[in-house]
C-alpha cells in the first residue's frame, strides 16, 4: 500500500537525519516499495537519489527499474536500465524480460521486443 511506501521513505529520511548511510540494500527495499505500487516517479526519484550519494545499483535494482518502468510504459528509462544492466554484466531476471516483451510489445514495437 501507498502506506507502506510513505513509512519505507519515512525511515529512510530518519537514517539520512542520523547521518546512517544507506546501501544498495537499503535503496533495492525502497525500489521495492515503489513498485509494489506501481509508482515509476517515485522510483526513478529513489534511483536519482542513490545515484547522488554515489551507491552503485546492483542487478536487483536495475530489474526492480526495468519492471516498475514497462509496467508505467516508460520505454526510454526501461531501455536505459537494461543498457546499465549490461554495462555491469549483470543478468535480466526472466519476470524484467517478459514486462520488457510486454511493454514493446503494447507500445507497438514488437520488432524491438
């Protein structure tokens, strides 16, 4: 629930508030949390803010981007979290491919899918 997000944010900006550095661990729960909201905004804005702090996204985060991003039909950030995704050899989990399928697919490029 957005409840469930609110209070994931809220945590996080009380570990900022006490100078506790967040991780990647801590950054893939937020993605998380966005999603199962399905809200790409507030995900791209976690994923903005990691990267301001300078934490390297790891393969779960990028895959938690790529799902959250097809699911919203931002193409462009989907494409571009799959191109970071393999500039760190990482792997495209099989549920990011098939929303990565889907997404092409109904925004009507199945040649790219």
């Amino acid at each position: 629930s957005t409840d469930n997000l609110a209070q994931a944010m809220t945590f996080y900006y009380n570990m900022k508030d006490c100078r506790v550095p967040a991780t990647v661990v801590t950054y893939g729960a937020l993605l998380n949390a966005c999603a199962r909201v399905r809200d790409p905004d507030a995900a791209l804005r976690v994923y903005a803010e990691m990267r301001e702090e300078g934490v390297q996204p790891n393969d779960v985060c990028h895959n938690i981007l790529i799902r959250v991003c097809s699911s919203a039909g931002y193409l462009d950030e989907m494409l571009h979290q799959m191109k970071q995704l393999g500039k760190q050899g990482g792997v495209l989990e099989k549920s990011s491919y098939e929303s990565v399928v889907r997404a092409l697919c109904e925004a009507g490029f199945p040649e790219r899918a």
